[in-house]
C-alpha cells in the first residue's frame, strides 16, 4: 500500500491502527463493485425482476454459489493455514532458546532435539557437558537424550530442570524421583500408576523386545505445550543411560542419585544440550564460545526464520495459486452466466421491445450475477471457517504441532478483491445480453 501513496501521505498512513489500515484497504478492494453497482441500478429498481429470477432458476443458482463458495472456502483456508503453521511451529520452539549438539545440519538437530523427529545423532561427551553445566552464564544444562519409544510415542532423557521448565507446575502427580519413574505428556493416554518397557528405536517399527525387564511407572503428566513433547515420555536420562548398559553419569559410589552434577569420567554421552542462560544477552555469547570443532550451538529461533522464509516464498506460490484458481472459477462462472442469460433471453426481449432501457435491462443482468458473487463469496467464508478449522486438526495430529489457524484481514482482502474483479467482469454477460437480437428472442 505504502508503495501507491504520496511522501506526504506516509505519516498518515503510519500514524493509523493496524486495524484502521487494514479496513482502509478493505473497503478500498471493495470500492470498485460498489461504485459500478451504484451507477449500474441508478434510477431504477432491479431488485424485484431479479427475486423472480433467481426463485425461478433456484436450483441453477444454487449451483452456481456453492461453486464460488467452494473456491472461496479453499482459497483463504490454504492461506490461514500456512500462517497458523507458522505460528505453531514457533510456539513450539519457544522454550527452547539454545541448543548445543555435535556439528552437522542445523536443521537436522533442531528437528531431533524441539520436534523429536528420529534422528541419529552424535554424542557430545562429559567434559563438554560440565564446562557448559557450569559456566558462569549458565542458569542449567540440561541434557536431552532420545532413541527409545513405547508404542509410537518417544521416550526422552533429561533432568528435573527441563522438565519444570518446559511444563512448569505438572497436570497431574509429580514428578520422577527415582530412575525408573516417568511423567508423560499431555496426549499420552496412559494413567498414573501404570508401567511400561520401553522399545529399542523410534515409532511404531521400534523393537518391540530390545529392553526387555526394563519396567518404568508413570508418576506424573505434564501441562500441555502445544508440542510434539505433548506426546513423549520423560524419564530420568540416567534411566536411558542405564537400559542400555552405559552407566549413569555418576561415580557408582554415589548411589541412583538423579541429576547434575555429572561425572565426565562416566558421563556416557548426549546427543543435545539444552542451555538456559541466566540474561538473554549471554545466548549470544554462549553460542559464539561453544560453536567449536567438537559442537555447535544453534538458536532454534534462527532455524525456524530460515524455514519460515522458505515458507513464506510458499506463500506467495499458494496465494497465487489461490488467485488463478479463483479466476478460473471467475471466468467458468462468467462463462455459466452467459448460457443462463439465454434462459431469460425472452423476458429481457420483452422488456426491450415495451420500451424498458437497455441500461435498465443491463442493470437486471449485472444484478443478477452479482447477487450470486456476493452470496457465494460470503457462504465461503463461513465454509472458509469451516475448513480452516477441520486443516488445523489434521495438520495438529500429523504433526504433533498445535496448529490454530484462523481468518485474518489478508484473507478478507483476497475476498474482497475476488468479489470486485469478478463484478466487474460480470459486465462482460450482461454487455453480451444487450447484443441479441431482441426480435429473434420474441419469435423464439
């Protein structure tokens, strides 16, 4: 908008509300079917020829809205979509600010470590852990430790500490005080009290038998993150150290004590660190100093820009998909209006031949087609609603990111500017009616 106003004009402009400016630009999208419907019906009164007509060839109408509504609801429910995945797979990566893994594909460790995705990663070593554990900037370390599911869901190793950070107060019980306790995730249905073993491998093609004996009891529920941590297991990362014959980060005189301090001598390793600094100046820093030949810290923040930025060169593809799907649509419904003119072609030849004026017969053409614009691309909306709504839940269980999308002001503009291109265009069949000849329509 800011590119098609005067210097001047600028501070005005920036001076209004979002909210102002974006209805500002609303009724200016709208602007030009309202200034052709009021020089189109001027002096006269359309309205109850086009009723009759639109009673008359109901069905053949309703055909015709439910076609616009379609595109419609399609249109704005793609692009909702595509900013509410955007929002959720930030809200996701919220809690996690820096994370410190083995060199390699940045994206690929913040798809292991925030999104749980099955991955094999290398381990970073005990010596590395503490001279981050207790860096002066460092509030904790916690270390995050996968590989293991129990019936699809993941089951992850860390510390108290992440657990109290990611899910603060728990839902329900408490949490794990001895190694083989767990405290599930929001979407997990397993109840308190209940036990389970844990499966070599991630998803449903985990070894169902590779820790057989190893028995966990469920202690606790998180709150709901809106994650895919809303479907993991949290356990003790000593617990996961210990089924797989590795120690537990701890000199064994010292017992099943859970958590940090940990021993570099018998720390066995751990594909991600979580690290939460004391002030958010200090992430900085921390990732300048521990961005080394033997790790990388990596903020899942600037991850997700890079992503989003991919993402929103998808939506510019889609919102011009939308647009040419819509103009299609525009023009087979263009295309249908000009056929049904013919339907009434005798009752504009009639109205012609007593005298009506060709501006008043161009005015009942355009009236109809608009009526039928205007209702389909506002029954779209409420269907747009609709499948907004049902895209969000199947996206939300595929991916295990709480998606909420909803309709915002850039998909009431696309509407807007729909309904006033293809108006204009519905000029076009009621020109066209103007040019048949009004005696062969009588005769006929």
């Amino acid at each position: 908008m800011k590119d098609f106003l005067p210097l001047f004009m600028l501070d005005l402009w920036d001076a209004l509300s979002p909210f102002m400016q974006d209805s500002l630009l609303f009724a200016l999208y709208l602007m030009p079917c309202i200034m052709v419907g009021l020089y189109v019906s001027h002096g006269f009164r359309p309205l109850p020829l086009v009723r009759a007509m639109l009673w008359q060839f109901r069905w053949t109408s309703l055909m015709f809205i439910a076609l616009i509504a379609t595109s419609v609801a399609l249109g704005v429910g793609l692009l909702a979509q595509e900013r509410g995945l955007r929002q959720g797979t930030a809200k996701a990566a919220e809690k996690f600010d820096l994370i410190i893994a083995a060199p390699g594909s940045e994206v690929t460790n913040v798809l292991a470590a925030v999104y749980l995705q099955p991955t094999d990663l290398s381990l970073l070593d005990g010596k590395l852990y503490n001279e981050i554990a207790n860096h002066d900037h460092v509030s904790f370390a916690a270390p995050i430790a996968f590989g293991d599911s129990y019936q699809g869901a993941p089951v992850v190793g860390t510390t108290l500490d992440f657990l109290q950070h990611l899910s603060g107060e728990l839902r329900k019980g408490r949490a794990f005080e001895k190694p083989f306790e767990a405290v599930v995730g929001s979407a997990i249905d397993l109840p308190l009290g209940s036990h389970f073993t844990p499966a070599h491998g991630t998803g449903h093609s985990a070894e169902a038998d590779a820790h057989e004996g190893e028995v966990f009891r469920i202690v606790g529920r998180m709150q709901p993150t809106g994650s895919p941590w809303d479907k993991a297991i949290l356990v003790p990362v000593e617990a996961v150290w210990l089924v797989h014959g590795m120690g537990t980060g701890h000199k064994p005189q010292e017992g099943a004590r859970l958590g940090p301090p940990f021993d570099p001598d018998y720390f066995p390793g751990t594909p991600a660190i979580l690290v939460r600094a004391e002030e958010l100046w200090a992430n900085y820093a921390l990732k300048s100093e521990f961005t080394r030949k033997e790790s990388m810290a990596i903020f899942p923040g600037a991850v997700l820009s890079q992503l989003h930025a991919i993402l929103g060169d998808i939506r510019s593809v889609m919102s011009i998909m939308a647009v040419i799907t819509q103009i299609l649509v525009a023009g087979g419904v263009l295309t249908g209006l000009v056929i049904l003119t013919r339907l009434f072609s005798r009752r504009l030849a009639l109205l012609r031949a007593i005298g009506a004026p060709r501006r008043f017969v161009f005015s009942i053409v355009w009236s109809f087609a608009a009526i039928l614009i205007g209702a389909g691309a506002v029954s779209g909306l409420g269907f747009g609603f609709v499948t907004t709504a049902l895209l969000s839940n199947i996206i939300s269980e595929r991916t295990d990111i709480l998606i909420k999308a909803s309709l915002q002001w850039p998909e009431f503009h696309l509407l807007a500017g729909f309904v006033s291109i293809t108006i204009l265009l519905a000029m076009i069949p009621a020109g066209l009616a103007l040019l048949r000849p009004a005696i062969r329509d009588l005769r006929a």
